[in-house]
C-alpha cells in the first residue's frame, strides 16, 4: 500500500465561513497504481491532491490521516511537511509552466533545490540530464532560462524536476488541460513511462478530462462536492459505472463518432450543493432520478466489489 | 539587444532635443521684448556691466534674426558648450560656475542614491521577512518618504548643528581650515557632509524599503515560490530568489527616481548652504540670474539622460528575460 | 518624471503601491467581486485606510476652518517678534522673526497645499486618463506615439523644468504652479491607466459591448473606466500627495506664488530669516509636520485602499 | 440552401513588435462557406487562428485582405450605422463567460446594451416580454438569472443568456467561440444541444473549437485549420470517417477517447514532426464533392 488516506478533511476559510472542500475521504492507493481523480470543477479534487502535499493559506486541516509507506504525514505541518515533499511525495503543479524561476538557469535553478534538500546535484546530474533526454530536451536546457522553452518543453521540465528524487507519490494536478491534443498525448504517455520506469511509484493525476484518464490511469476515483462518489478501475468506471451521478457524467460525454442527429446527449440538471453549508446526507442527492428517504444519511464509502467502491445506498444492495 | 538600445536612445535623444526646445523657448514665449523684461527685473548698478549684460543677452537671443535662426544658434553655442554668462558672477562663464559645483552636488547624490538603494532594499527585504520588522520598520518608511526632502534637512541642521552641536553647518568646509590632501581637511569635508548626505539618504531610503518589501510579498506568492515550497526548499532559497527578482524592478526604479532625489539635493544643499548646484541654482534664482537656472537645468537633464542610459544597459545585463526577449526580436 | 514626487518616481510600471513595480493583477482579481458590500466589510475593518483617511481629513478640516479662527491675516507684520506659542492675542503657534502671525501662516499654507494637490493632481490624473484610455483603447501606431510622448516627459526631471519655467513667470500664483505641475508629473498615470486599459480591453465584455453597438467613447466611460474606478481613485491619491511635494518644495526654493503664504515658503522664509540659528521651531517645524502627515496618511490611506480593493492582499 | 456567410481569400496579418515593424499571418487565404440552418465547426490547435476567424468575422478585428460576404454583401466596408445593421442579424458567444460580462454591473445588462442600440422605441413590458421569450428558448427560468451580478450566476447560465441576447436580434448567423470550453461536464453538453436548436431554427451556426469529439457531434460540416490554414474541409462524416490529411489524422489519433484506448505507434510527435510545413503553394483540391484536402508537400 503506497498511499492510504483516512477520513480526510480540509476546509477553505472564507469570510462567510469555511468552505468544506475535502469533505471526509477515505481511500487508498496501491504500489505502482495511478490513480486518477476526477470531478467538476470546485468538488474538491485540486484541493484534495494539494493537501497531500502543500498545504497554504487559506486551506485548513481539520482532521483525519494521510499514510504514506506506513508513515504518517503531517500534512497540518507546513514545515515538518519539507521532510517528506520532494523525497517522498511530489507535485506537478497546474501552473507547470509558470512553475520555473525566470530569472535562474534550470540546470542551476536545480542544483538550488536539490542542494537544498542535502542532496549534492552531482549525484543527480547524470540522472536529470538522462532524464530531459527522455521526455525530448537536450541537455542544453539546463543552461538556458525558461523564457527560452516553449510552454510545453517548461512542462516536461519540470515533470523532470519534480520527479528526480524518485519520490514513493506524484500529484499531478491538471496538467494537460493546457495543452492541444497533441502534446496532450505525449505528456500524459510521459506520465506512464516515469511510473513504468520506477522513477515515481505511484501516482495521482487529477484533471476533469475524464477520456485522458482512461488512456493512462490504472484506476479512477470521482469527486462530488467534497464527497467521494466512486473508485474503480478505468474500465469500469467507464464501461459499467454504478454510482448515479458517474453514469449520467459519463454518458453525457460525446466521444467521436457521437453525432447530435443520431444522438442526443443529455447533461444532468441541477448544479452541484453550495460547500459553505453543504446539506446532509449525499451530496448528489437533489441532481439523482434514484434519490430516496434513505439519502439523507451519508452514504459510507463502501466496497462493491473488490477495488470497486461506491457511495450510494442505492445500489449493490 | 543593439535594436533596444538604439530605441532606448531615440527616446533619451527626442527628451533632450525637447529640453533644449523648452529650455530655449521658453523666454521666447514671455511676451514683448525679453531682454528689456530681463533688464527690468534684474537691477544692475554698474553700468559697464549692465552694457555687457545687454549685449550678451541680445547676442544669446539673436533677436534681430528670424525665429528659426534664432533657434539655429542657440543650438550652435550650445554645442560649443557656451552656456551664457552669469550676471550675479559677473563674468564667469555659467559653464565654469557648473563645473565648479557638480562636484559637491555629485559628491552628495551618488553616495546617497547608492546607499538608500542599498540599504533600503536590505531594509524591505528584512521587512518583510518578520511581522515584528514589518510592524515597526514600514511606518518610519512612510514616514521618511512623505518627508519633504528640505524639511528633514532642516530638522537635522536645527538638531544637530544648532542645538547639540555636533556636527557643522553651511558650506562644503571650514572657510579658515588650509585646503590640502590632509587628514584634517578630509576630515572637515567629511564632517560637512553627513548631515546634507544624511537627510537626503534617510528619505530615499524609505521609499526603496517600502518598494522592496511590496516586490517581495508579492514575489513570494508567485507561482514559482509555491513550486519550490511545494518541494520543501528551504525558506532561505525561495527567499533568496524573491529577493533577486524584486531587485530587477527596483534598479528600474533607480532611473525613475533619479529626478526625485536630484530635486532632493538641490533643496538640501540650500538649507545647509552646501555650494554644489543646488545652491547655485538658488542664488541664482533669488537674484533672477537666468543664464545660470538655464545652465544648470540643460546639465541637469544630459546627467539624468546618461543616468538614465546606465540604468538601461545595467538592467540588461542582470535581467536575462529582456535580454532573450531582445534578442529574439521580441518587445522590451 | 516629477521630482519630489516620490510617488510617481517610484511607482514603476502599473502598480499603485507605492514603491512597488509590480505586475497589474489581473484585472477581475483587482475588482471587488462581490461587490460594495464587501468592499465596505474591508474599508471599515482596515486599520491603515482608517488612520489615513482620519488624519488627511482631519487636515483638511484645519485647512477649511483655521483661516477663519485666524486673528491675524498671514502676511500682516503686526505682532512682536519672535514670540513662541501663546495663547495671548491669538499668536497660538507664536510669531515669525518679522512678527507674522505663524498660526494664520501655518493654516493658509495648509489650505493651499489642498488645492495644489486637488488642481495638480486633478489635472495630471486627466491627462493621464485620456492618453492611457487612448493608447490602451486604441493601440497601434496611436499607442505607440503615446508611448514616445509619454517616455519622453517621464524621463525629463520636470522638477528641473518646472525650476525653469517658475523662474520666468513674471506673476506666479498657486493655480498657474498647480497647472503646471499637473502639466509634468501625469506619465507614469498613463502608462499606469495604459496597461489596465489595455487588458480590460482584451476582455470579451468589450466586444460584447462592440457587438452591441457601443461607440468606443461608451465603451471606454461605461465599461473599461468604471472597471478600473478603485485604481483611478488611487492613482489620483498618490498624484495628490506628489503634487502637494513638488510645490513645497518649488516654493522652497522660491519659485512659490508671490501673492500669498505656503507651506514650502514658511520653510524658506524660516531657513532665510536665521530661524534655525534663533531656535524658532515655532516657526519651521509645523509645515514640514503637516505636509508629512498630509502625503504620509495619504500613502498609507492608499496602501489601505489597495489592500480593500485587491483581494489577494486581504489577510484573513 | 443559400449561403449566409462566404469567407474568399481571407488572411489577417498582425503588425508587432515597435511601429509594426514585424508581422505575424495569423490567418492566410481563409476561403469557406456557411449556409443557413447549418452548424459549421472549425477546429484547431491553439496558435491556429481560428478565434481570429470568428473575430474577423464579427468584424471585431479588421481584414487584411479578401473578403467576407454576408447575405451576399461585402461586410468589410460596413461602418457606423450598416455595421450596427450588420450586428442585428451576426453575433457571437465567446469562450470565457465570466469574462463576457462587465463585472461591475448585473448580468442582464447586456440585453440592456442591445434595447439602447436596437429597440430604443420599445416599451418596458413589450420588452419584457420579449426577454422572456428569450430566455425561455434557451431554457433559463427569469426569476433565476435576472437581476443578478455575473459572479452569482454559473457559467452555463451565463452562456444561456448570451444566447438569448443573441435571440433578442433577429440573427441568422452565430459565431460560437469555444463555448463550452469552460463549461463543467454535466451541464456543457446542454449547451452544446442549444446550438443544434437554434439551427433548427434556421441559423448557420459557426462552432469554433480545439475539441474534435464536439465539433463531430454538433457540426454538419468540418473546417480543419492549422496555423492560419485550412488544411482539410467537408462534411463532417467525410471528415472525421475519413480523413485524407495527414494532420487531421494526426489529430484523431490523438485525441483522448472514452473507449478507445491511443493506440502505442501512433505517435503524435513523430507525426507532427513530418508536417513541419506551412502550406503555403500548396492547394486545396477537391478530392470528392465537398471534401477538400490541402495537398501536403512533395505529394
């Protein structure tokens, strides 16, 4: 077991209150898995990958655990926290491309970190430059400033930095979103490559794009509102999905081939429950044609089958 | 890179060619006859002078000559570094009464500008490391920057010359102390010097620690600064890091506060009687000695152009993004 | 770029606090989104914008009133000479070396300081508007000429100029100085007004607006300016303290108007008459005091503002 | 079917850097046609020029060369008051909803900038009811989304309403600009089913978009556009079922799919590497009625 994350709660503070955006989660993730994390946008998912990792301002901890290789993290500790960042758990940030100092040469900006966390960069420097080499960037990169790289070479430099300790987790936090389709596909093949080639070991990419997780995810986990829907794998999330709102998502998704003369997709009606003051209960409750008495209580987070989880009372009995 | 510079000098060249326009200009758009103006306001009682001074005004304005001609010469004996004659000083040339002054004005405005630059960066940065710093030093900061430059000057020659007695006032040293490469003449220099040098580096230094402390909050919550604490770098590094890019925009800074601290100058060298060009612009406008107020404002404006210039080339060389913009034929 | 305008000279580029050249924030995140409401709920929670405003109004209100509480007119040599504060005859901030009255002094050089600062920082945030709405809004070859005008009158040290036109005025009164410095420190406005302009111009509202039929004189006053109001409003603080710095000190220097008192000329006259050397603090401290207090809680208001305004900089 | 809209020769050429002394072609020789009651989609990467087609257009940026008819009118020339007539029956919906709407003023402000300009002699409640019969086409409940700052509105709400803006003119032809791009999943696909109403109703429609499983479902026709060229057009089906370029096949096999995984040799890199061409000299043939392929070079 890489990572395994109990009952997890962080909270946005607001003038109006805290917004609770990681709203109790419960979940794990296995050695080698990459784990996809998807949701609408404000459901809690960015928050969730950061609070792993990088806890600030206005985020709060309010409770729960977060194991990493049988350790716990000490996510609410902004500084006892530098211990584990970089060496054990990683980040590739949203704004990968702005991610780079622009006043540093990235070989330098990268001997500064590494340096900085005890590590010489000549032990590492062979390995970095193997490493651009992989992802397309000629060592020349490291003498130049990224104003220099396009938007995409920033990227995979980054991915690079981030990685180059070979920590046990990567958050990958919408990182193709920018991106066309074709370089979409390179990066998100890169992903794969690094966790194939042991430089991570696992992984969580979350993005909304849920066609991009089924090309490099093991598994897929859906966020509702702060609350955590489904996780199963790729395939049946999107092959036999059980939870409500999963299913009405994935079919209103037009793939190629889909046309509106032949065949008319529907969105779900409603919009998602304020996070200020959240209802009780299941959160989808008022968007979901299954809905009951019974949704007033919280679903739990239980296992369908082995590796399939779901929140719903609704069904599997 | 070349393209920028020449851009940059076409700029430094049409600000000096209006300079001199509005420096030339200026008295040409006084109504009526300016030398009689000039002759009326200005009481000369020596005759002889008074003739000469006539003389030199109507060969400067060329007021028999179209206007054009007018303006032809005026650019010609600029050229030939003929500023006029001073009236006050008759007949020293006004170029000889500038030389005789910039040094003292220099002497002041370099260390100071230096120094403020320095220290206030030092002091902003230090700001806004700590809350307790932030608390305390940001409003001496306010403080110092709303101070009028002359005021503070004041302040200090009242405190420190009158009532303690500490340190001496007026004029660059001792009128009875033997001129020489000795200590003790140094040592006056130096003694005559603090207060003006003071009160212009305590003014300066709080906008520049103001400016510091605003450049690095905002630069330590930039993206790249979130990447390398999400790393876990150490404070120190992602500090450092805010502390160099929040310097390119403040050495920007220095061309366009330049003027602010000349003016500061000018103003202190007249509360201390300090005999550098702000006291000669002084006397000179007290006894309406306009050759010398021209003089000294076309200096005044080339110092700031090559200043300005400096700036320029100095920030190219430590920003690596204008550099590669530049050479990539990218806009500066 | 206007000399003891601390302001203008180092507000670089498009950020209005003071000292700081940084980056505009994007312009939704400079707007209050969730509207007065809000901006209210900051305004009278922040301590600075409280302390500044309190202290440049309660200026204000000395420079309205103190003229008529005055016993003496200003420039009257009426009274003995050289007498510190008293309550006696109404001599309360005493008499100068010449026996003026300093307390009618003091409030009238208050009282011109403000319309200095209304006059010369009203006129350099005008032309600073319209040639950063034109440069922005338009663009171009238009911008680019802007650009030229704007660089070149920012890098003339206008003190130096203004030194040179005062000297050859004839008749110099506080409004031809206040138009006159309006006239010279307006640059770094425009190119501040220029770059806001210029991304809110890039903004689909704008073309919606262009879609709609909106002139681009509507489209400037309705949607780009109201956008930016905060900012204009803040810009013209920081012009109103610059230009109340520029003429104390042009009057310093003697270049002040020849028909009435300021701040500034208190300061010359005290520094000339040997007030130093005599101990009349009386007479040199209180100008130099109150345009501190005036331009300080005028930056300090304005830090406040900028602190209202701009979310990322609201702590929590 | 007549043709509404008719693009011939168009190329828009941006002038950067200090007194335009360098250019940029962001659109070169732009040549289609769009018939009424009919949903043309143009997809792109980005840099591909596509918005800037949409904003030529609209005439929200000026041509550089060629021509733009509308209804058989050259919409180039139009200025002032045949312009604002020229918007009555064009309009467009942009990508970022928040950034569609001024802030500082309630939403429902931009059907007030269309009554000032067109409807100025219409009555309050006339007006009114007009604006409820907008809405009401584009599924949004009045009590919902008027009176409301832009903030408190989602952005398939927002959207809506600028559809119904658009409504409220009798237009015949919409640009829609990414305009769910930025929209979440469970509600952008009913904006998307919007579109194919209002050509129902009888609009051309011109779909701008970077996602080709969008433009499949929605559009009849496919324009291809890379950098500032079209490379392949045709009916949709044509398009999509069989593509000639190798670009748009490039971009098919890179696009992320529900059900299908990429497949491992093709790669998207090599592939764009072997189309480092520009197009330029090279020509649109017509390869079958209404399937045109721009010939790749040395081919």
């Amino acid at each position: 077991m890489s990572l395994a994350v109990d009952d997890l709660q962080v909270y946005y503070r607001t003038l109006r209150g805290d917004v609770r955006a990681v709203d109790g989660v419960t979940f794990d993730i296995a050695d080698g898995e990459i784990m996809g994390l998807a949701g609408e946008s404000g459901c809690g998912k960015s928050s969730l990958g950061n609070s792993l990792v990088y806890l600030t301002g206005r985020m709060k901890y309010v409770g729960g655990t977060v194991d990493l290789d049988g350790t716990k993290l000490p996510i609410w500790d902004f500084e006892a926290m530098n211990e584990h960042r970089f060496r054990h758990i990683s980040v590739i940030p949203q704004y990968a491309m702005s991610a780079l100092n622009p006043t540093r040469k990235i070989g330098a900006m990268t001997a500064d970190l590494v340096g900085s966390r005890g590590v010489p960069y000549k032990h590492v420097a062979g390995e970095f430059i193997r490493r651009l080499e992989l992802v397309g960037l000629s060592k020349d990169v490291l003498g130049m400033y990224p104003i220099e790289l396009s938007g995409g070479m920033k990227q995979r430099a980054v991915m690079v930095v981030s990685t180059l300790l070979d920590p046990s987790l990567l958050i990958a936090d919408e990182i193709t979103s920018a991106l066309d389709v074709s370089t979409q596909k390179a990066v998100a093949e890169m992903l794969v490559e690094f966790r194939d080639r042991g430089f991570v070991k696992s992984m969580v990419v979350i993005t909304h794009d849920i066609s991009i997780l089924y090309q490099v995810a093991d598994t897929i986990l859906v966020m509702y509102a702060g609350h955590l829907v489904e996780k199963a794998p790729a395939d049946v999330i999107i092959g036999a999905p059980s939870h409500p709102y999963t299913r009405l998502l994935i079919s209103s998704l037009p793939e190629v081939g889909v046309r509106y003369t032949e065949r008319r997709l529907h969105g779900i009606p409603g919009t998602p429950p304020p996070l200020l003051a959240p209802p009780e209960g299941c959160r989808f409750r008022d968007r979901c044609p299954l809905a009951s008495a019974k949704c007033v209580k919280r679903p739990p987070f239980r296992e369908l089958e082995p590796g399939h989880h779901v929140a719903c009372w609704e069904v599997g009995g | 890179m070349l393209r920028y510079l020449l851009r940059k000098l076409l700029i430094y060249a049409l600000t000096f060619v209006a300079a001199v326009t509005i420096d030339w200009g200026i008295p040409h758009l006084m109504p009526g006859n300016p030398v009689l103006t000039l002759m009326g306001r200005i009481q000369i009682q020596n005759p002889q002078v008074a003739q000469h001074v006539y003389a030199n005004y109507m060969r400067s304005f060329n007021l028999d000559l179209p206007l054009w001609k007018q303006y032809y010469y005026f650019w010609v004996s600029l050229v030939h570094g003929d500023l006029g004659t001073s009236i006050l000083q008759f007949p020293s040339p006004v170029s000889s009464i500038i030389l005789h002054a910039v040094p003292y004005t220099l002497g002041l405005l370099i260390p100071a500008t230096l120094l403020s630059w320095y220290v206030g960066n030092k002091l902003g940065a230090l700001a806004a490391r700590r809350k307790v710093l932030d608390n305390t030093l940001l409003p001496f900061g306010y403080l110092l920057t709303a101070t009028p430059y002359m005021w503070l000057a004041i302040l200090m020659s009242f405190l420190f010359a009158v009532t303690w007695q500490v340190l001496p006032v007026g004029f660059a040293y001792d009128p009875t102390a033997v001129q020489g490469w000795t200590w003790t003449f140094g040592l006056d220099l130096l003694r005559h010097w603090v207060l003006p040098f003071l009160s212009l580096f305590l003014v300066a230094c709080g906008g520049w620690a103001i400016g510091m402390r605003n450049l690095i909050i905002y630069e330590l919550e930039s993206d790249y600064a979130h990447y390398l604490e999400s790393l876990g770098a150490p404070r120190k590094l992602v500090r450092k890091y805010a502390f160099r890019n929040a310097l390119l925009p403040q050495i920007t800074g220095l061309a366009l506060a330049l003027g602010a601290v000349i003016a500061g100058a000018l103003v202190t060298e007249i509360v201390f009687s300090y005999p550098g060009l702000g006291y000669q612009i002084y006397r000179a406008i007290t006894n309406e000695d306009y050759f010398v107020i021209q003089g000294i404002f076309l200096f005044i404006i080339v110092g700031v152009l090559i200043a300005n210039f400096v700036v320029d080339i100095v920030y190219m060389i430590v920003d690596p993004r204008t550099r590669i913009g530049m050479q990539e034929g990218g806009q500066a | 770029m206007s000399v003891p305008d601390r302001v203008s000279t180092t507000t670089v580029g498009d950020d209005l606090r003071i000292g700081a050249a940084v980056p505009p924030a994007p312009a939704d995140e400079a707007k209050p989104v969730s509207g007065l409401r809000e901006t209210l709920y900051f305004a009278v929670r922040n301590k600075k914008l409280i302390f500044g405003l309190g202290v440049t109004l309660s200026m204000l209100a000395i420079a309205i009133v103190g003229p008529y509480i005055a016993r003496h007119p200003p420039l009257d040599y009426g009274g003995q000479l050289s007498v510190p504060p008293t309550t006696r005859d109404g001599y309360w901030l005493g008499t100068t070396l010449l026996g003026q009255d300093v307390f009618a002094q003091f409030v009238t050089g208050l009282r011109m300081a403000f319309v200095v600062g209304a006059i010369g920082g009203g006129i350099a945030a005008i032309i600073g508007m319209v040639v950063g709405f034109t440069a922005g809004y338009r663009g171009g070859i238009v911008d680019e000429l802007l650009n030229m005008v704007t660089n070149v009158v920012l890098v003339i040290p206008t003190f130096a100029l203004l030194l040179v036109i005062a000297a050859y005025l004839q008749v110099r009164g506080i409004m031809t100085e206040a138009i006159f410095i309006g006239l010279t420190s307006w640059p770094w406005a425009a190119r501040a007004v220029r770059a806001q302009t210029f991304s809110l111009t890039s903004r689909d509202f704008v073309s919606l607006a262009r879609l709609s039929g909106s002139s681009s004189r509507q489209i400037i006053f309705r949607e780009i300016a109201p956008n930016m109001s905060s900012y204009l409003f803040m810009m013209f603080i920081l012009l109103f303290g610059g230009a109340i710095l520029i003429a104390a000190t042009l009057d310093f220097i003697g270049l002040g108007p020849s028909n009435t008192i300021s701040l500034g000329m208190m300061m010359q006259l005290s520094v000339q008459n040997a007030a130093l050397q005599l101990h009349l603090w009386w007479w040199f401290l209180p100008p130099g005091l109150a345009i501190m207090a005036i331009v300080g809680s005028l930056y300090v208001m304005n830090v406040g503002l900028d602190e209202v305004f701009n979310p990322r900089l609201r702590s929590m | 079917m007549s043709v509404l809209v008719e693009l011939d020769g168009c190329t828009k050429v941006y002038r950067i850097g200090s007194f335009g002394s360098k250019r940029l072609t962001a659109v070169r020789d732009v040549a289609f046609g769009l018939d009424a009651g009919e949903v043309v989609s143009l997809i792109g990467e980005s840099g591909s020029g596509k918005s800037t087609i949409g904003r030529l257009i609209l005439r929200l940026s000026p041509l550089t060369a060629g021509s733009i008819r509308f209804m058989g009118e050259d919409v180039s020339t139009f200025k002032g008051r045949s312009l604002r007539e020229y918007h009555r029956h064009a309009q467009g919906v942009f990508q970022d909803p928040f950034s569609s709407y001024n802030p500082i003023y309630k939403a429902d402000r931009v059907f007030k900038l269309i009554k000032d300009t067109y409807f100025p002699a219409v009555g309050a409640r006339e007006w009114a009811h007009k604006v409820g019969d907008a809405l009401d086409a584009v599924s949004l409940d009045p009590a919902q989304v008027l009176h409301r700052y832009p903030h408190q509105l989602s952005g398939g709400q927002l959207q809506r309403l600028l559809v119904a803006r658009a409504l409220l003119l009798d237009i015949d032809f919409l640009v829609a600009d990414e305009i769910i791009s930025m929209l979440d999943a469970s509600t952008r696909i009913d904006v998307l089913n919007l579109l194919g109403d209002l050509k129902a109703r009888g609009l051309g429609i011109l779909f701008i978009t970077h996602d080709l499983s969008l433009g499949n479902y929605i559009s009849d026709r496919t324009v291809i556009l890379r950098r500032g060229v079209i490379v392949e057009m045709g009916e949709t089906e044509k398009v999509f079922g069989d593509p000639r370029h190798a670009y748009t096949r490039m971009l098919l096999a890179a696009v992320p799919q529900l059900r299908h995984k990429w497949s491992a040799d093709g790669d998207g890199r090599t592939v764009a590497a072997a189309l480092e061409g520009d197009g330029i000299g090279s020509a649109l043939v017509e390869i079958e009625r209404g399937h045109l392929v721009r010939l790749e070079e040395g081919a």
